[in-house]
C-alpha cells in the first residue's frame, strides 16, 4: 500500500473514531506489507480504557433541565431587549430582575416531582412591537405552558416609563401576576421590543 494512502488512512480514522484505533493498533499491522521493515510491535502500543458508567439521579437531570432553561431564558430576555434598549438596561437586569427570574423557574420546576421523566422546553422567540412575551416554558408532552415570563411597559404620570417584569404560572391558569420587578426606563417613549 502506498505510505501517504497508508497515513491518511491512519489518520482519518485516529479521528473518526476518537483515538479509540491508534497508530498502534493490530488492525494496520494487518494492512502493512510483509517486506516492510518498521512493522510495530503491537503490544507496544497497548493501552487500557476505563469507562464509568454511574447511574445519573434524577436531582441531577433537573439541575441540568434547569441550567439549560435559564441559560435559553437569559438570551432569549436580551433578544427581546434588541440593540436599543438591551445596553440601557443591562446592568440592572443582570443585578436585581434575572435572579429573581432564576428562582422563579427553579422554584415552579422543582414543584413538579416527575421533572426529570418531562420533555420540558423553552419557547424559540420573544414578541416584537409592544407585546409582553418574553419567553414561556412548557411542557412537550402535554403541550402546556408551565410558566411564562413578561415584561410590560408602564407609563407613570410624572414619573416616565418603566419596565414591569412580571410571570404567571399554570397553577392558576395564568391569571394572577407574580411581580419580579421594575426597571426604569425615561420620560421618552422607549423603542419597540426587538429593534
């Protein structure tokens, strides 16, 4: 067989399959020629593998449910914010609104004991204009919301414009408003969500 053939036989499949057939392994001593005088000693190249396969429990598939959503939930928020209001409310967002946010979505999952049986998801885009969507969480499954998280925009007299961050959750069947807080925004018009 030709060496370059021969070499990047070798080294594709060292990468398909991850390292798991290395250089040394008996299968291209089987490929080399007879003649050829640098044949390795295959035992040489011999290496053991340990694989763990511990059981996960289910506490640690809801954190990681969990950990994905509110990963989704906060760039899924500065989506909705776009390029125009995002920078202006940032700061504030990340300090006082999203962990009030993350505890709101750890707190409403983990009332649910078969979480971790759940296809649960995050919905894809938050509404533009003046609507209120920001993000929903749902269930696959039961093709229902389990929370939804809003943020609504408020005109004070005397006071300008704020943003009223706020989520309803199934349990009531979304009517009543659970606050998480206010950001303000200016006595100004604030852009449309999503510009």
């Amino acid at each position: 067989m030709k060496k370059w053939l021969q070499k990047s036989l070798i080294a594709s499949v060292a990468l398909l399959t991850f390292g798991v057939i290395n250089p040394g392994h008996e299968i291209w001593t089987l490929l080399q020629d007879k003649d050829d005088s640098k044949q390795m000693n295959a035992s040489q190249f011999e290496q053991t593998y340990d694989i763990d396969f511990t059981e996960t429990s289910p506490i640690d598939i809801v954190e990681t449910i969990e950990d994905n959503l509110i990963s989704s939930a906060r760039d899924l928020s500065f989506m909705k914010f776009g390029s125009r209001i995002g920078p202006v409310i940032s700061d504030e967002f990340n300090e006082v609104i999203f962990p009030k946010i993350d505890e709101a979505i750890r707190m409403t999952l983990r009332e649910s004991d078969d979480l971790h049986k759940r296809r649960i998801s995050i919905s894809e885009k938050p509404a533009g204009d003046y609507s209120e969507k920001v993000f929903h969480i749902y269930d696959m499954d039961r093709k229902k919301d389990i929370i939804r998280f809003h943020v609504r925009t408020e005109k004070r007299p005397q006071d300008g414009f704020f943003f009223n961050f706020h989520y309803h959750i199934s349990d009531d069947d979304f009517v009543a408003h659970h606050t998480i807080g206010d950001i303000y925004w200016s006595k100004n018009t604030p852009p449309k969500w999503l510009s």
